[in-house]
C-alpha cells in the first residue's frame, strides 16, 4: 500500500481547484490519467495512468512510474528498456484528475511499439465517413523485438 | 447515437498498432481519453473526455467536442464561454485509447476557473511527506462568473 500521507482529503471544489493540498481523484479502478509530454519538444509521448503509489514514487523521486492496467502492476518507465523519463515538471489540474509531468526521455523513444512517441497516426479532419489514419513521424527509432527481448 | 460507420472494429493488436483503421477502445462508459495542448506553444491546455458522437463531431467540424462526465452530456467546447478550440491535426496513440488534439484556443482561456490552461499549480518534486502545490501561470485571463454568468 502506498503510504498516504501526502495525499489530502478532497474537500469543497474551491478548495480542490483554488487550494495547495494535493487531492487527487482517483477513478473507481484508484487510477489517475497521466500526459507525458517531452521538455524540450512540447511533443506528446504517451498517455498512461498512474496509482497512488506510483504517484508518490513519481514525486519523490523525479522518474515516471505508472500503473499498468493490462499487467495490472507498478511500473517504472524504462525499467526494462532503459528508456527512462526524468520528470522536468509535474502539473495537476483544476479538478486534480488528470497530471501532466514535463519529461526528458531517456533512449530512443516512449512507446513500446519502436516510436519515440505514441503518437504516430493522424486523423484527418473535416470529412465524413470512414476514417483512414496517416502516418507522422511514423518511422521506428528503436526495435522493440530487440529492447523487450526478455520479456513476455 | 453516433454514425458507427467512421469507426472500424478492433482487430488484432498488430492491426490496432500498425494499421490505417480508426478503431478507438472506448471504456466501459463509452469514453475516451482526450488531450488538448495548444498548437503554439506545447502547452497542455485540458484532459477530458469524448464518446463516439464527440469524436465524430470533432473530425467532421474541425472543432472540438466533448463529453462531460459531470453533466452526462455532449459538449462543443466554448458552446458557453465562446472559447472555442479549432483543431489543427488529431492524433490517436498506438493502442487507441487515446487521442491528442493540437488546437488553436480562441479566448482567453480553457479553463473554467479562468485561466489559459487547467494546469496551473505544480507539483514540487524530490520530497517525501506532505506536498504543498504551488501556483504556476495560475493568473486567471477571463473572469468566469462573468463568462458563465447565464449557466448553472
């Protein structure tokens, strides 16, 4: 269990949007969302949950940890790639259910599928009908098969 | 109910992450993660939500459209405040559950609070105990009561 001293009780909504105590909304699963966005670039890298205890991990220690939902475990980001994520700044919003951490990335990318970003398809705009993504910055910075060689 | 027809259905992981398909994986309430960051200048300006009918409108317009958890409703975004956010590209992410949307933010700001981004109090990192936040372009740009003045 993570220690939950940091956190605060949530109180009014004045005090959760005006105030200075950390009072996270943690969805029904204990998650909260997560944008990873790199430093320099502004770029978007990935989108991911954290829990209260990869939360407290994430402050103390100024690397990202997240919860994985499909493993349903604790992460540390790059804990098997190497592909780490000093944390430059951390944000919470108004309403404290959502964090935005400033990163520099470690390697050659966040995403687990060989990109420096998750984010690698565009939806293009204004039409109707059926969708066919794009590609941007599509191209692989690193081979997954090679990094995530030992694990499932 | 949403047109289906501009969303495929899910195949394989390998389709998911590789493919040209648009096949979003909503959650059990029919939602997906959405991240609004300014064209300009990287900021992340909101995190909300869309449904399938708010993703289409989004696509179709140019324009961004939400869902509101709170109010159980679709919502064009600045449909009250006029603080309307016209989308310069969509991206979704490799697994699809997520999609990041460049906006242009017409106004002075996202936030219902006031300011320009809802994300204006940082975390202090590399300390255990107790966190205190701390204000960060926390300045409101627009007086809310003012710009709400008509709405619950």
């Amino acid at each position: 269990m993570a220690d939950p001293s940091f956190i605060s009780q949530r109180g009014s909504t004045e005090a959760v949007e005006e105030g200075l105590a950390l009072a996270p909304k943690f969805d029904a699963d204990g998650l909260i969302t997560c944008v990873a966005t790199e430093a320099g670039s502004g770029e978007v890298l990935m989108v991911a949950h954290m829990n209260a205890e990869a939360l407290r991990r994430t402050i103390e220690s100024g690397e990202a940890w997240y919860y994985s939902r499909s493993r349903k475990s604790l992460w540390r980001k790059g804990e098997t790639s190497g592909h780490v994520q000093r944390v430059v700044e951390m944000r919470i919003d108004c309403d404290q259910d959502a964090v935005w951490i400033k990163v520099e990335q470690l390697g050659p990318g966040a995403c687990h599928t060989g990109r420096r970003s998750c984010f690698y398809r565009a939806v293009p705009l204004g039409k109707a009908g059926a969708v066919t993504l794009e590609f941007r910055d599509g191209d692989k910075s690193f081979d997954p098969k090679a990094v995530y060689r030992d694990k499932a």
